[in-house]
C-alpha cells in the first residue's frame, strides 16, 4: 500500500481526495494535516466519511510525520507547498500539489499573477505539469507534479488535438468557460453564499482570471507557438462542474478539413484515454454526465459548416479538475493501473 | 383602462402576463383563453394569484369576446398567432404576439426555420418588431406587435450600439448565452425536469436555434449591412435569467477608440431609457439582479486592452424576454407611461 | 410622504425593505446607515435597485438624522436596537424594529435565549408585537413595534384560530418547519455557503432555536393557557420560503367537529385579512406562491379523518416574515391601506 | 460473475443499478430491457455510462434471454413484475422487485391502495421485504425480494429499534418526511419539471401516499402490535435525498430512559450494519452525507428531555431507497460481502 500524506485537507479538494483515496485499492492515507483542525476526527468534519476513517484525525504539520509517507499531496492555498516541498523531496517523498504553486515555469509570471515572490524556484525545473494526457511519460518519472486547475484541464484537453496538429489560428481563440461554485473553495466568503449565487448567472475576473496563464502556457506548448486566448470564467449555480465552451477558427490550410477529418483527429488523440472521452460529432455533453467522475467529456461543432469550430469540454472540476487528476498522477507515479480507484460513473441524476 | 386579453394563457408567458397585469394601474384583463382549462379559475391554476383575479377563468377561444378587448396578447405556440391576428386587427383590436409568428420579416426564412408555412404573410409588412430601444416610433402607432425572442432581446441590446456606430467588426461575433430552464416552457419533457437540468449544465442546439435568424435580421437592420453571427445557447440550472457573453472586435478605424468612449457609446445610446441599464465599465452583471424585472442590465470589457470587447447582458426571459416587454409595448402603444406597471426592482436575494 | 429611516441595511431584510419601499406610492427612505458600508451607494451594494435609489447612501449611523424620519426601521442583529430605540422614541419617531430585541415580553427570558442581559427593559412594557392578523388595533397606535420572526409568522398565523377557538389540545404540538437559506442571513459562514446547503436537507437546532420562546409566546397569548409546542427547524435548498407543517390534535369537546367546521373556523378568522390566504381544505401551499409576496398562505388537512390536524402554513421569511410585515405594520400606523406598497403576487415560476 | 438481468431500466432506479453494478466486482449485467427503447445503446440514454457498457443495449423483453441470468431486477411501473415474476421463478432466476408489487402481505390491501387488482397473490407467501436490517436470514435464501420503498426504508430504520424493544407508544407516529425530486422518477410530468419544484417547498398526498400501508406494516411488525402513523411526504428542491423526521413518544415504563439508553438501544441493534450508521446524540444528518452512498445515517433528539423522542434518518433515495438495497439483498442472497460494490461514500460537497 502506498502511503499518503495529505497537507491542507479541510477544503473541497482535501474532503475529495479522502473521498476518492477511501476506496483505491492500492494507497491508504496515513496523515492529514490542518493547523485549524488539529485533533479533530475527518469523519466529524465531513460525516460522509464515516465509517472509512475511523482512526484518522487531523494532525498539526510534521514535516517528519509527512516525510514517512510515499507521496504527499497539497490541497492548500498557494504559498504553502512552495514552504515545504524541498524538505519534502529531500526525504525521498514524493509530491503531488494540487495547489497553483508549480504550475507556472516561470517565477517571474508567478510572482506577477499571485502578488508575492515565487518560495520555490530552484524546483521549477524538474516540476512537472500533472496533465497526464500530455506528458504521461514525463509524470511517471516525476518527483514533483504539479496537478493542472480545473478551467485549464478542461480548456487544455478540449483544444490540444487541435493545436498540436496546426489547424487553428493560435490567435483569437476564445474561452467561455462556465463553473460550479465548488471552484471558489470552501472560504466562508459572501459571494460563496447560497443566496448569492443560487437561481443567478455572472461572469467574474473577465481577463484576469489566475488561470489565464497557465491556459496560455500550456496552450502555447501545445501549439509549438504563441497562443492568444481570452478567457471568460461565469459563475454557474451547482456544485460541481464546469462546462468550456472553446471557440476557434481552422486556419487557411485547414479549411477543407472534412467534419469527419476533425472528429478523427480527436479520437485519434485521445484513443487509448482512460479519463477522456470523445462524444459523437455534435453532442452536447453534460456536466451531471462526469460529476463524481475521473473523466473529461468532449464534443465538436461546426455551426454552418464554416471555419469555426465549437469544442465543447467538461469535467468535474473537483474530480478530474483536481483530486482525480492528481491520483491519477500518483497512479502514473507508482506503476498502478492509471485509473485505479477512479473506475466509478457519474453520478445521474 | 385598458381592455386586455390573453390567447393561450397557461404557459410561463402566460402567467406572467398575469402576474405583471395584475398591479398595472392602467389595464385590465378581461378574457383568458385556454382550450386545455376553459372552465378553471386562473387561481387555481397559479395559486400566486389567488386574491387578484377572483372573477378571471380560462375560457375556450372565442374571436367575438377577444375583439372586445383593446388590445390581445397571444402567449401561444407558434402558429396560433398567424391564424387569429388578422380577424382581431379587422375588428380594430391591436394584437401583441409573443410568439415567433411575425418577428421574421421573411416568410420563407420563417417556413424554413419553423418547419411549415407561413400562416399570415400579408400582414408581416405591417407587424413592428417590438425591440422598444429601437423601434420605439414605429410601436406608437402600430397594430401588430412581435414581441422578440428572450436571446434576441439579450443580444441585440448588447449589440446595437456598436453596430449602429460602425465600430466592430460585422463577421465573426460569437453569441455564449446561458439561459434558465423557463425558457424551455411549461410543456411536460423530460428534457425540463429538475432532475435532468439541475445541477449540470450544457449547450444545446448548437447553430441551429431558432432564435438564430432573429438575432441576425436584427444585428444586419442595426448594422446596415449582413452580419454574422454564432449562438450557442447553454441550458443553466436556474429558473429564470439569460446572460449573453458577447464577443466581437473593433475594426480597423474603432481600434483606437478610448475605453471611455466605449463606455460612453453605450451610455448615450441608451440614456433616458427605462428599461436598458449600462453599469460601470467592466462590471459583471448578475441576471438575479434582474430577477422578476422589466430590465436589460448591460456592462462592457475590454480584456488586455485589445481589440476585442466583451459585452455582458442580462435579462429575465419571461419579463424583458417576454411578457414585461409586450407590457412595455402596450404601454407604448397606448400612449402611456412607457413603465407604467413595470417599475419594480429585481427579487434579490 | 413618510420619511423612513433604515439601521443596518447591508442584510437581506435591509436589502428587501429597500426593493419593497421603492414601490411604496406613500414612504421614501431617507435615510439608510451601515457602519462598515459608510459611503457606499446602496446601488452599488444591490444592483438590483439600480435606478431606484441614485441618490442614496450608506451612512454612519447619526441619531439626529434618524430622528428626523418619522419612522426607523432595524435591520440589524440583536442588541442594536436596544441601544437606540429610547432616544428615538424620544425624539416622536416610531420605531419598527425587525430584530429579536423587542419580542419577548419578558426581559429574563430574552436575556437567557440570547445570552446578554436586555438592554432595554423599561422599553417592554409599549413595545407590540407586530403580528396585524392579531394585534391590528395595538399596532395603530403603537410608539415601537417588534415584527415577529419568520417561524413564529408562518406557525402562528397556522394556529391561531384553533388555539383562540379551543378546539386543540394546548400541549404535545409539533411545528416541523422548513425554511431556504436566506434565513440564516447574509453573513459569511461556512454553513450558508452554496456547496454546503444546495443538493440538502438538514435539521438544526433541535429545541433550542432562539424562535421557539417567542412562538410559546404568541400560541399562549391565543389559547389563554399555557401551550407546549416542539419545534424542528430544517434547512431547505432553497433561497426563500417557509414552510411550517403544524401538527395538533382537536380535544375532547372537539373531535366531532366536521372538515367544513373546521375549514370555515379558519375562513371566518382570516376573512378580510388582505395578508392572510385560506386555501381550499385540503389543499397544498408551495412556498413558490408567495415568493416576494408578502402573503401566507394556509390549508388544512385530516388525514384519515382523525383527531390529528395538520395544518400547512407558507410564507416568504423575507416578506411576511420580516421586511413586509414590518412595512404593513407601517401602513397600520400610519392609517394607510394596510396593504400599500405591499399588492403584487408571487413570483411563479 | 453473477448474472445479472434489468427490466424496465430507463428510469432513474435502472440507471442507479447500471452505475452501481458497472464496479461491482461480482456482477455483471447482461440483459437489460425496455420496450420503448429496445435497440438504443445505454451509453446513449445515459451518457456517465459510456465506457463502461461499451455492449450492452436495451433489447425487447424476452423472457428465456432473461431466465437465463442468475437474477433479475425489476425497475418497472408497478404490475409488470407481477406478470413475468413467476416465470423467471419457475426457471430457477431471482427475483428482486424494485417495484411495489410484492411489499404488501395483503394483495386485498395492494390492490386498495394501488387501483387494481393484485396480479400474483400466489407468490406473497414466499416473497421476502428485503430490508437486510430487520430480515437478513430471510432474504439469504429468499428466491423473490420485495425492495422497500424510499420513505419506507428511512422511516422504519429510525423507529425499529424503539418499537422492537417497546419503549414508546405505538400510536400517534408522526413521520415528516422531505424527499428529493428523483423520487418522483424520470416521467415527463408538469409537476416534476424544474420550474415548477426548485426553489420551493411544498407537501403531498397527505395521509394518502402509497408507501402509507407499506411503512405501517413494517412497524406493526417491528411492534408486535397495531401501529399508528401519520405521513406527511414534502417535495424538496434537491435531486436525492430522502429526510424523515419522526417524533415519538416513550411510553409509561420507559419515561425513565436516560438519553444514553436511548442512544445505546440505536447503537447496539445496528451493531455491525454495514450501512447503517447512528450518530453521536443530537446530530442532525445532511441528506448529502449520503448522497449516492448505501447508508442510512441516523440521529436521536430529546428535546426539553421530556417524553418525545425526534428521530432524524437519512438517506439517498436511489440507493439505500432503492437500488443499493436491491443490490444489497442480491448480494445477501448469493452469500457474497454484504457491501459488495457499495463501499463508496457519499459525494460531499
């Protein structure tokens, strides 16, 4: 059995990683730690998991508790694995952080978007950015993985066919990118409240959202050249989910690209892919279809058989936007089956 | 007052229509058809109006007693309107339909998107597009009102500044609305039930709604010259509200235009308007901030200064995307305050 | 015209008696403070009343303007109003105070459910308990007004008539009330967060909510003897609405009443109440039907014809249970129709 | 591999057998039948299911392809399993009914309640009610499984242990119970739509819903004597979830019982459940702490201390209500781990 550490666990990604961990067949969460919560039971805090850890409480932050572990995941705000990731690899543990703090390559872009110097830049380097549908080789000799966000997972997954082959514009693509409310954490912040976001619809950070980077990077590697995106996150009144509605042209060369030469380049892609799922030539996925699941689902439109293209792309944001993905790393990491605990459908209705 | 009648009254619109009536200080409704519930007190079908319509029962279509009325509202299917709207006009009764029976100027384009002919083609040229912040005059002194679609009325209004003024370009605008679960009706779909809509999100209809003709007759009126457009409507988990993401760009000439300026355009465009509010540059509307409201909220970005503007648009569907605007007609129409019964703030929280 | 002052107008009441004032052909809000929010355009606050209130403020909290409106509201958490009811009293301004402080009659009890002596006793003696269906001719006259709380509005109005006639047993009565989040008010809280409430039912405070005195309060003043009543709160996926399912049983002189008895019993006692709905026997109230509406609306049923009654009591918590019954207390006071301002029906759907 | 036969799988119980048996480790599913979408692949009704059934469609049912699995679930309108249960019998399959038909004793009393008459009498002798807590040996080599009800399930696993041991009275049972929309099933009906149930609260078939006779009968037997209930199901605007709130009261003799007795009464008679949990004194379970979970959570109140006892029980509906407990008595019946694939916990957030 593995053995898993887990920093920072009181918010939604922490409850989830114990949620989805309960049931892998090969890892066992030895500690969790939170500073707030020291002492407490996880099944008081989140009685769901009653009954699955039984002996598990939370636990002040041992760096040496942590180092007896296999892996360590983050799911702390940023700033936090940045302190204790170096210590960490020294002892030969490996980490996997689900936190924004090593997904960026560069510091400096870091340190411009997060408001504060990057903590860990001598780590940058050997970090690898967990989207395992992209750099699964990479990851499974990683010691250090930075698990991608939800919105760039599932704006990543729904336009790398596309740019790795040279049919887009890499200029103009747009993001309109729809979110449960689960994406804003589990802050008791008013505009996280019921009543302010329930029965309602809003944009927010249109243009400065911290995930813009990270979209551009990753699209930019992807497409062997700048990519310009705008981004357009809305606020969306459920839990979990997010729904990328991704807009982009076919380019000159491309044009002539039949509809079936494009649905064949996504499966073609994506052909082998425990956890993405190509839908048939113009579905309309759902978000219900993956919530609780390891899975990202896609779809191609053509509106009026013209040059642009609509890709429809989602995921569960705090499954395969999040704690999913990042098991499914430390699945990569250790030689199990890739999605090993990670096997169960969405739950629908 | 103001003698009104409602054809088909057991819909979303429908009820509306009688929730808004019921305060509005210079109307009454005199005559509700339904052939489904002739005989039923409107109370007892919607029980929040119980206390206002204590003499009002749905009754079977009958023209002689809808002739009686100054002025009748079809909330009906499509196709209803097309048969019973030249009788009423003959008989000097102004018809407000709030179908899509007359919002196309073009018969055949209807016939093609509506899937069967056109039922009344010699009274489109008589029938005013109902958009009050553009065809205000018109409405004064028309008959025939066809009362716009909810996304129509979201876009254009997003829109029409810009084209009026020449400053983006006309090809390539990109449509992403969200709309609440009531703009797909009251009928009985699985489709529509809560348990398949809420929690999850998806697009539908992907190029083909029929909103989708609508929208683009109204942006090339309001350009001068063809337009261009991709609507990809999203099914949101919410009763009522539409959000419109409007992407376009500035042409050649508009690049250099100020953010002030923009602002400005929107602003002096709709000044004095009752029911269009234009919020501070880069603000994110909230459709509960329009909730039960005759109000289109409006805010414009422009992200990384570019040339691309995203504008933002609210509505309720069943007020400023139905039943409110064919009110607002009325009240047009008849001379009288142009919010007269309209003028309540949204329902927030 | 009324001049209305608000104290503490950054809540949801706050917040719903200005969307309610706004309307008001007789009231206008001159006045609305908040400590933290000084400065602030309440437009800016609440987008919704964007149009409504372009020249009002937030305003640190200054007797000498309050004392200058005829009438001040209390928005605020408990204790406030204590502190300055006095001197606005004082000053010949009446006081609708929609906080706790004013509701028991009895000082102690106040001091042991809130856990703070009463600051302001000598108060209690003038202070009526606003609720109109039973203290109509008190409230005309009143100096200082304590609106009763959500729950004691929605159970009391279920009960009176039984418990003013006779026909119940006075103790083992069980009020299972069920209300939407709103209710926990607009404080930032872990509990009230969208991902903890939505997609949940739960119970909470299980005989110990801070309502229940003030709920044996008002059935004891009804029945004349003293009452026993359990009340189970639950928290509802819903942002507004209460629904109370009251359960009582007739007594021995009454178990040969008939359903039309005791259907009739209630008719009679609500008859002409312009606030007060007795739906059909047997009906089904959905808190819907009221939603913004400032309503309750009743039925009763007997299952199986037995000595058990229930009875079905729903309201808007932010209507009729706090901001409009505080402005219809407003409307007694001041000798206005008692329902001015307050006409519109619910929003359905 | 146990086979497995579905009929009637299109509804939200079939589905919720679909993704429960797509991990369970010794069941597979081989038939599944639906008249009206024989041919269609299930992925493409049910789209979390793809890849996880890449061969499986829905077919015409055949009674020999049927009587060829292990054991047949029945997910079917009430009066289907009737008419094929005896053949599949004769033909040595199991049966486990998810449907009304064999959960009444008293086929008189079935057809009452349910408006025809009982269509196979002569099975009720050896038809088991697959509650596993209350008739576990029965079910072990039970060959037809009558699977509770939803409201059944939670409200008899909150009252048994107190009427087995005979600490309250029998009559006078209040069971408030609040149940998710997916209770009402998939069927295109106006009343389940999402506009007509979110954001309201409403009750139903007072004292008239059908599961009334099905939860009497199990508490008389549980009792050993006549059992007394009233019923009262609401509507709630949430997917899952059922939340019975039951008031009881101790009778003569156990007036005495101190909280811990009453706790430790709960706890030993579920000693050893797998899915059943009770809750430390005075919790209040969330429906979402079960949300796609086979758990049933448990908590007792004693407000004031007094006589009455409020049982709060919780459950997913679709699981413990419903096809978790079939697939729990399947693997009952065929001698495997009792939570054979159903070890997951609930989704939370």
């Amino acid at each position: 059995m593995i053995k898993v550490g887990i920093v920072g666990g009181t918010g939604y990604t922490g409850v989830e990683l114990l949620r989805l961990l309960a049931i892998h067949p090969d890892a066992k969460v030895e500690v969790i730690t939170s500073r707030s919560e020291a002492g407490l039971p996880v099944a008081d805090m989140y009685p769901n998991l009653r009954g699955h850890y039984s002996d598990l409480a939370f636990s002040e932050p041992d760096v040496g508790r942590l180092a007896a572990c296999d892996v360590v995941f983050f799911a702390t705000p940023h700033g936090v694995a940045h302190a204790l990731a170096a210590e960490l690899l020294d002892a030969g543990t490996r980490v996997i952080d689900l936190s924004a703090d090593f997904r960026l390559q560069d510091a400096d872009e870091w340190a411009r978007w997060y408001g504060q110097p990057h903590g860990a830049p001598e780590l940058l380097s050997e970090a690898v950015y967990g989207l395992p549908e992209v750099a699964r080789s990479k990851i499974k000799s990683a010691r250090l993985i930075a698990v991608p966000g939800c919105y760039p997972t599932a704006v990543q997954l729904g336009l790398v066919p596309l740019l790795e082959a040279g049919w887009i514009e890499p200029r103009g693509i747009i993001a309109d990118c729809k979110s449960g409310v689960s994406g804003a954490g589990r802050a008791a912040k008013v505009g996280s409240l019921f009543c302010e976001t329930a029965e309602s619809m809003k944009a927010y950070s249109v243009g400065t959202h911290r995930h813009h980077p990270e979209i551009t990077q990753g699209l930019t590697a992807a497409a062997g050249q700048s990519v310009g995106i705008t981004f357009v996150p809305h606020l969306t009144p459920m839990i979990r989910g997010i729904h990328a509605t991704l807009y982009v042209r076919l380019n000159g060369n491309s044009l002539k690209r039949s509809d079936v030469e494009i649905q064949q380049l996504f499966e073609a892609r994506y052909k082998g892919e425990p956890c993405v799922d190509v839908m048939p030539w113009q579905s309309c996925p759902e978000t219900r279809s993956v919530r609780g699941a390891n899975m990202c689902r896609l779809a191609i439109h053509r509106p009026e058989g013209g040059d642009l293209l609509v890709v429809l792309s989602v995921i569960d944001n705090l499954v395969k936007g999040a704690s999913g993905q990042a098991i499914q790393n430390m699945n990569i990491m250790f030689g199990l089956d890739e999605s090993a605990g990670l096997k169960f459908a969405g739950l629908m209705p």
